[in-house]
C-alpha cells in the first residue's frame, strides 16, 4: 500500500469514527434530555460556544496558518522558531480562555438575543449561561489540539489527529449515561439544572473533560515524532512575526463567519427545539466532507507548501488543480445523495425515543437546505488553503466576507417562510457562488492555474451527480422505509446504486478524474 494511500486511509477512518461517534453523541442526548426540547438547545447552544470564540479570537489564525509555517519551520530545521511560536500561542490561548470564562454571561446572552416564545427566555439564558461557563474551559484545550495536530500534519503523520476526536465523543457519551442519575429522573428541564448543581457539572463536565483527553492523547505522538520544544515566550521572534503578519486577515475572516453564526442562531430563535434540529442536519452535512474532503485536503496542504516553499511553480499547479477535482468527485455525489435520501437518513439515525416523525422531517428539511452546498462548502476551503499557502490571507478574507453577506441576506430572507430549510438553503447557495468565485481569484493569483479545465471537470461531475440522483430516488422508492431497518435497507440500496450511477456516467464521459484519483491513491 503506498504511503499516500496510508495517510489518506488514516485521515478519512479516523475521521469517519469521529463522525459516527459524534452521530451517537447526539443521539443519545437527544434520548437523555428528550430531544427537541429547551434544554437541548440551551446545552446545544452552550456547547458550541467554545468552538464559536476560539474560532472567533485563536482558530482562525492557527488553522490558516500553522499547517504552512510549521511545514517551512521543519524544513529549514529551525527548532527555535517552532518553541516560539508554540509557546506564544499557548499563552495568548490561557489569556482568551480565562476571559472568555469570565464573560460567559455575555457570550451567551449573544447567542440567544431571540428565543422561542415556548419558553422562559431568563430561565434559557440562565441555564445556558452556567453551562457556557463551564464549557468555555475547553478553548485553551481546542488549542493545544490545533498546535499539537498541525506540527504532526507538518511532518506528514496523520494517524492520531485524526481519530483523537473519537475520544473525546466516546467520554462525553460516558458521561450522559450519567444524567438521569444526577437529576433523579430521564428527561431533566431547565429547572432542574438551575436547581441542581450536580447535574450541571454532570452535563458541562462530561464534554469538557472530553476536550482534554482529545488534546492530552496527542502528546506521545509529539514524542514520537521527536518534536522538541522548549518554553520560549518570544513574542519578537521571526517565525512569530511571521505568523503575526497573517492575523489581521485571518481574525476579520472569522470575525465575519461569527458574524453569519449570531445571525442564524438568532433567527433559529432558541427553546422550540430548532436549535437542536439544525445542528443535527448539519452534523450530518459535514460527515461526507470530513470523511472525503478534509483527508484529501489534509494530506495535500504539506505537499503544497513544500511545493512554494521550493518554488516549484508547475508542481504546486498540478497539485491545487488536481486536489480541487479531487474533492469535488468526491462531494458531489455524496451531496446529491444527502438530498435525496435524507428522510431516510434522519429517521435511522435520531427517530426513536421521543423524537417524533414530524421532528425527524424537520431535521431532514434542514440537511435538505444544506446538502446541495457540500461540494461547494469542500471546494470553498480547500481553494481558501491554497490561499494560506501562499502566504495570502487578504484573498481569503475578501472571498469569506462577500460567502457569508450572502448567507445572512439570504437566511433573513428565507428564514421566516422556510425555517431551518431557508436557513440550510441561505448556507449552500453562498458557498457554492463563494467557490466557483474563489478559483476564478486563484487564477489571477496564479497564473497558468488551468480554470477552463477544472470547470470543465466541475460540470461533467455535476451532470453525473444529477442523473446517479435521479436513480437512486426512483430506487428508494420501492425500497425499505423510512425508519429503523427500513430505513437502513434504503440508504444501503440506494448509496450501493448511486455509487454504480455516478462511476458508470463519468467512465461514458471519459471524465480523467475518476484515473487520477485511482492514479494517486496508488503512488
């Protein structure tokens, strides 16, 4: 097996146990608090508010830039450099943690501006405000994740990055079990966690403890890699002003995906269950691309960067044209596919317990509104890392600002006549305009970048896609149902169908995707 294909298997299994565990996750909390309810949204909420301000004030910087500066770092063997810049990050992340931690009253309160009329907005806000509180602990260890992962990625080793998050979802699912103890009862309320501090520390703990486990367990690959760091709290250093250079742009691009993010939870308006429903859609929305996409995307960017680096222009070319084929031969069908049998995909997974047949079409509608914009979402932030490989950070921002203009006007537009459909709809419009907008910028930023011809593999995968779908829906048709071993048997069949589809019209096609791919796989 070639090592390429070792590293992609890596990524995308490790991926993939991340993902199924996060399903299960979800599902069992949503059997645990009884799922669509106000207090879901209220830990749904909670819990995504470290992901939202790390992104907000760290992650961005680090995910558009250490991957790139770590790969140079390694390869012009400047060990300082990397200490300083991993010792400077770790005390900015402790700064944002604990401030973070102290505004916790503030950060939800952003969130939840609008909630449901079904319940008590002070008793929501105050029930997500104590969990947020608890929750925000994990920022710092996000960070040591996103510091530990890229210097390992840097160095070509995927293997553990990329299945550590499947512990973290496996010790929060340990932990829900303990719920119903902790509150006396299945089905605990708002009320019962104010009134309750050992169920709050069972929620909020659970998942947070989960974090630092996901970031401790990288550790021994650290040594393993032999990557030797010492504490060196050099702000002024080369490699840290480089890194610094980037920010500015890197912290407006997220600054403007919060921006989108406070908008549609607000719109979501908090307490009806809507929350829950639109997570879970789009939980199930960023499977195929974190199982497709990102392994692809992962393995390619070290080999980008060393490809600048060297200035091997014709290499980099052929590398960033072929990762965007790449990744859109693979989403395509999936997102096509999502569309299509997405009731069935949702009743298998959430419709038991106290999830009812009109909860599940309402998540469904939602995965409905997202599934056509996953190729685009794919493509948008694998072009969006080219950027960073470069050393752009302006264009990304650009590009990312007018993405997520589009999602806000066309999420308050869509959002009071379609709900979290209009809502999921709003998302992939603005990514797939973003991303056949993005490669055009490529192309001036990089001449000789082949856009006739990448378009032109765009289109063929897209016609393939549309006809596998047309297939698989008169197939599920007669096949199986829409919930339990129903519908398993229907997304079995209609997936297996699907896939012949798709792989038989781009052959008839002669579309030289499906022999690249094969042709990678196999070096």
């Amino acid at each position: 097996m070639s090592g390429l294909l070792k590293s992609n298997l890596a990524v995308a299994t490790g991926t993939a146990m991340s993902r199924i565990t996060g399903l299960v996750r979800v599902a069992v909390l949503g059997a645990v608090l009884g799922a669509p309810s106000a207090l879901a949204d209220a830990y749904d909420l909670a819990n995504g508010t470290p992901n939202m301000i790390y992104e907000l004030l760290v992650g961005g910087i680090l995910s558009s830039s250490l991957v790139p500066l770590f790969t140079r770092l390694h390869e012009e063997r400047d060990r300082e450099g990397t200490s300083a810049v991993v010792t400077v990050m770790l005390i900015v992340i402790a700064v944002v943690t604990a401030a973070a931690v102290l505004a916790a009253p503030l950060v939800f309160r952003l969130y939840s501006l609008l909630t449901s009329a079904e319940v008590d907005a002070g008793q929501y806000r105050a029930v997500g405000t104590l969990l947020t509180r608890i929750f925000l602990v994990q920022i710092f260890f996000y960070g040591l994740n996103a510091l530990a992962t890229a210097l390992l990625n840097s160095r070509n080793r995927f293997f553990a990055a990329a299945w550590v998050p499947a512990l973290a979802n496996v010790v929060t699912i340990g932990s829900l079990f303990l719920v119903a103890g902790a509150a006396g009862h299945s089905h605990p309320t708002l009320a019962d966690v104010l009134d309750n501090s050992r169920l709050r520390w069972v929620l909020g703990g659970g998942a947070t403890i989960g974090i630092v486990v996901m970031a401790v367990a990288l550790l021994p690959s650290l040594a393993a890699a032999r990557v030797r760091l010492r504490f060196k709290p050099d702000f002024r250093h080369p490699a840290v002003k480089r890194l610094r250079s980037l920010s500015g742009w890197a912290l407006g691009f997220v600054v403007a995906n919060q921006v989108a993010i406070v908008v549609v939870r607000n719109l979501l308006r908090g307490g009806s269950g809507s929350v829950f429903s639109y997570s879970r859609a789009y939980l199930w929305f960023v499977l195929p691309h974190g199982l497709l996409a990102v392994s692809i995307a992962t393995t390619f960017l070290p080999d980008m960067t060393r490809s600048i680096t060297r200035k091997d222009k014709e290499q980099m070319i052929r590398q960033s044209a072929l990762g965007v084929r790449l990744i859109a031969l693979v989403t395509m069908p999936a997102a096509f596919g999502l569309f299509v049998l997405r009731r069935p995909i949702i009743g298998a997974a959430f419709e038991h317990g106290g999830v009812t047949p009109a909860d599940a079409l309402e998540t469904s509608r939602a995965l409905a509104g997202f599934a056509l914009g996953l190729a685009g979402f794919s493509v948008y932030l694998f072009v969006i890392r080219v950027f960073y490989a470069h050393q752009d950070a302006r264009s990304p921002f650009m590009i990312n600002l007018v993405e997520n203009a589009i999602n806000i006007a066309l999420a308050v537009v869509l959002a009071d006549r379609f709900g979290v459909l209009g809502l999921g709809a709003a998302f992939a419009a603005a990514y797939v305009v973003s991303a056949l907008w993005s490669l055009q910028v490529l192309s001036y930023k990089v001449p000789g970048y082949p856009l006739r011809h990448t378009f032109a593999g765009l289109y063929r995968m897209f016609l393939a896609a549309a006809i596998m779908a047309q297939a698989v829906w008169l197939v599920a048709r007669l096949v199986g149902g829409n919930t339990g071993i129903d519908a398993l048997l229907r997304i079995g069949v209609g997936t297996a169908t699907g896939i012949v589809v798709y792989l038989c019209v781009l052959l008839a096609m002669r579309a030289p995707e499906v022999g690249e791919l094969r042709s990678r796989l196999g070096r």
